[in-house]
C-alpha cells in the first residue's frame, strides 16, 4: 500500500524489525518451518514497482498509487513441494529524494533483486545499468539471483523500449529477462511465474545457472502458456 510520511523513528523501529528477521531467516512455525527470502524491487520511480509487488500478494492492481516513500514491505507464503517458502519482498522508492537513506537497508541479507523497467519509457531501461552498479557497490554476492522485468507491456502502442534490445542487455548480464503487465489481468499468472521463477531457485539453494534458467524458465511459462493459453505480452 502506498505509505504516508514516515518519521525516522518509525523507519528505525521497521527496520531494526527486519533486520532481526532477517537475521532469523526461518521461522518456526511447529512442524512446518517456513524460510523466509528477502526480495528487493528495484528501478526508476513510476516503472510499476508498487503495483507489481501488489499484484504478486495482493493478486489485484493498484490504479493510481502514491510514490513509494523509504521502501513498503509486502509478502506472501509460498507452499513449494510441500515447504512452507516465504518471500518478503521490499518495494522499494525510485525516486532518490525518498530513497537516499535507506539505500544500504535494501541490500543488507538480500536473497534476490529484481530489476524493473516501464517498456513505454526507454530513459527507465537506460537506468538499469545503473541500478545493477548500486546493487553490485552494496557487496551482493554473484550468486544472488537477479532479474530484469520489463513492465506495461499492455500499452503496446506506447512501448519504447523493443524486447530485442532488453534481451541484449540481458545477455550482457546473464540475468533472466521477463515482460509483463501489472495491469492486464490475463499476465497474473505470468507475474505470478516470475516470483515463482525465484522462489524456487531460492528454495533449491541452486546458484541461478542463468543461461539454463531463462531457457527453462522461458519453455516452462510457454508451456505452462500454452496450456492455460496465458497471453505473454
Ligand atoms: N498501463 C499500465 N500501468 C501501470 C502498470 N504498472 C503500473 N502502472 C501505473 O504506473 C504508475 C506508477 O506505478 P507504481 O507501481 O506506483 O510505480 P513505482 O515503480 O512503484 O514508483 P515509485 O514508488 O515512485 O518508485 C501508476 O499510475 C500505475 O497505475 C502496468 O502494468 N500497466
Ligand atoms: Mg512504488
């Protein structure tokens, strides 16, 4: 949900939360022990950030959110083959002014980061250079598993951005590369395919062999497609 003003106690208070959280990766939830994965979002204000991260747990769009201040927590529990898989995921503000002091918090114990850029806008995917500099500067390690999501795809008249040149930059990285729509309410599945994507690497403790994920990834969501005849934007 979108956040009001925060005062620098109250983000305190959040984050010395988190942060023993964080440190407690697993929670006992008696016979289940649920692990809990910290993701962060990532990109330029007004990409989409908030309304992606709320459709993957709140499964509905959010038409006119407010600009992210400081970061908003969302999180949704996953059962992966009978594990209890808790993904926490730190939407995070583009804008620098309500960014600037909590740049370090973001990376600090992350599991995966998910880069996202707005297809309509071509400055927003001139930025993710960028943003994959500052998360590399925040010393997370090479076998945290990083994607690059390219979101709106439903303004198809509007796009800038042509998937071939985002599939370049995302050979370049070897990052796996999505385009999406938290909007269309046919690519829910598809959004929901994408945190799915992490998870289970996470789950499997395998470094993300990221040539071999995106194809798998890629021939799962068409097959997983072309059964339930998801559109892919
Ligand atoms: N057409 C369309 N609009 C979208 C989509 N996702 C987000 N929007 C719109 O884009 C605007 C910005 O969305 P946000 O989710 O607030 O963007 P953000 O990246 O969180 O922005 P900051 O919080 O400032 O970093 C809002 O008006 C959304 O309704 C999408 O998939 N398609
Ligand atoms: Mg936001």
């Amino acid at each position: 949900m979108a956040t009001e003003n925060k005062t620098e106690e109250e983000f305190d208070t959040v984050f010395s939360l988190t942060d023993s959280l964080e440190l407690s990766s697993h929670h006992d939830y008696g016979p289940t022990r649920a692990r809990i994965f910290k993701i962060i979002v990532i990109g330029d204000s007004n990409v989409g950030k908030t309304c992606l991260t709320y459709r993957f747990c709140g499964g509905t769009f959010l038409s006119n959110p407010e600009a992210t201040i400081g970061v908003d927590f969302r999180e949704r529990t996953l059962e992966l083959d009978g594990e209890s898989i808790k993904l926490q995921i730190w939407d995070t503000a583009g804008q620098e002014r309500f960014r600037k002091s909590m740049v370090e918090h973001y990376y600090r114990s992350v599991h995966a980061v998910i880069f996202v850029y707005d297809v309509t806008s071509l400055p927003s995917f001139e930025s993710i250079p960028e943003w994959i500099e500052e998360c590399s500067r925040h010393a997370v390690g090479p076998l945290v598993p990083r994607i690059i999501v390219g979101n709106k795809c439903d303004l198809r008249e509007l796009r800038e951005v042509p998937a071939s040149s985002a599939q370049l930059l995302a050979d370049r990285y070897n990052y796996p590369l999505f385009e999406t729509s938290a909007k269309e309410p046919s690519e829910k599945e598809h959004v929901d395919a994408i945190f799915l994507t992490l998870a289970y690497r996470l789950k499997s403790h395998k470094p993300l062999r990221l040539k071999q994920l995106s194809e798998n990834s890629v021939r799962q969501l068409s097959q997983r497609e072309q059964e339930e005849g998801l559109c892919q934007c």
